[in-house]
C-alpha cells in the first residue's frame, strides 16, 4: 500500500500503517533526508533478514540503525565517545551515519558488524514521527543491489513490490547524497564514507578526524 504524505489525511494513516507494519515485522519503504530507505524493526532477526534477503545482500554488510531522538542512542551503546557526542550535537538529525560499539546485551543481529553498528538520526519529518514511535529501526537504502538509490517511494514500489507491506511518498529526495559514514570506535575518528556532510565541517568538531588514503 501507498500513502501520499504530501496529503494531510493520508499522511496520518500512512504513519499509523508504517508502525503497525513494523511492529508485525514487515518492511516499510520511507523518505529520509538522503534517499528512501527500506526498513525494518532493528529488534526482530527474522525482519532484518527479510530486508537482506529483498535487497539481495548477506550477512558481511551489516545493516545501519535510524533512531528518532538522539537519547535513543543511550540505550544501544557501550559506551559513548566524547568526539560522537560532539558530532552527533553538531550534525543529527542529519546526514552523518557514526559506528559506535553497541551494548552486548541487545538482543538483535544486524548481520556480521562484530559488535559495532552505525546509527544516524534522519532529518525528515515523516522518518521521525515513524522513529519516535517504533524505536530503532535497520534502514537501508531503498533499492535492489546493484540497481540506483529510489528517490520517490513509487521507484522503490517498482523494485520490490509485494515484498514491502507500506510504502511512504514524500515526493523526490531533495538532496539525494548518502550520509557520511564516521568510525568513532578506535583511538582517532575515522571517516570511512564521504557523503552528505563534507569533510571540512566535521573537522570543525572532530580535527583530528582519520582519512584513509
């Protein structure tokens, strides 16, 4: 099913339909401020393995977290650097993607990340009202691997059809560049991905910031 957000109404039973979904264990198709995501609740294995095995990807590319708050994070860690504090004030919600360690004691798989996960808090609204009311959730971007990014949740409907319960149309990714990716779980943050957030403003907050040559 597809629900045009861009209408009030419509908009309301989208959300309601995408946390009913994702509460079952199905996967849902939203905008985030990068491009669509495919996603899943990040807490139910069998519904992570539905978005690998849609995506036609395995288990050595683990799949990232969305959270609605910056709290959220608290409760999945280890423990927090400094330095990911500092990015995440600075640049959530946003297009900055941070691997951190997570808890041990979280009881979900995210595929072989050997106890690391990247987290990210998106900047849209209608990711965030779906966040704020399904906890963390395993979002990849919305396409078939190999095939281009969806920029509209009807591309991403093309790709995968019956095998997502709710799709969310916002309208075409303004801005359709995949977040940065930064490793904060060594000594030095490390920037693993070049993307939505240049390199120059996360070095106003982390100077030190590791770049692979």
């Amino acid at each position: 099913m597809l629900y045009d957000c861009s209408k009030l109404e419509e908009r309301e039973r989208g959300i309601t339909a995408a946390v009913e979904a994702v509460q079952r264990g199905d996967l849902i198709v939203m905008p985030t401020d990068t491009v669509y995501g495919i996603g899943a609740d990040a807490f139910k294995s069998w519904a992570i393995t539905a978005l690998q095995n849609a995506k036609g990807r395995d288990r050595t590319q683990p799949v990232p977290v969305l959270v609605g708050s910056r709290q959220t994070v608290d409760g999945l860690v280890y423990g927090l650097p400094a330095v990911a504090r500092d990015l995440m004030e600075a640049f959530w919600p946003g297009g900055l993607t941070i691997i951190v360690e997570h808890a041990a004691s979280l009881q979900w798989d995210l595929g072989e990340s050997g106890g690391t996960v990247g987290v990210r808090m998106p900047l849209h609204p209608v990711a965030l009202e779906v966040l704020r009311q399904t906890g963390p959730m395993g979002v990849s971007s919305a396409n078939k691997h190999g095939q281009p990014p969806a920029l509209t949740a009807d591309q991403a409907r093309e790709q995968f059809g019956y095998g997502v319960s709710v799709y969310l149309e916002a309208g075409e990714t303004p801005d359709p560049v995949a977040s940065t990716i930064i490793d904060v779980t060594q000594t030095r943050p490390k920037l693993v991905r070049a993307g939505a957030i240049p390199l120059e403003k996360l070095r106003e907050v982390a100077p030190d910031i590791e770049v692979p040559e």
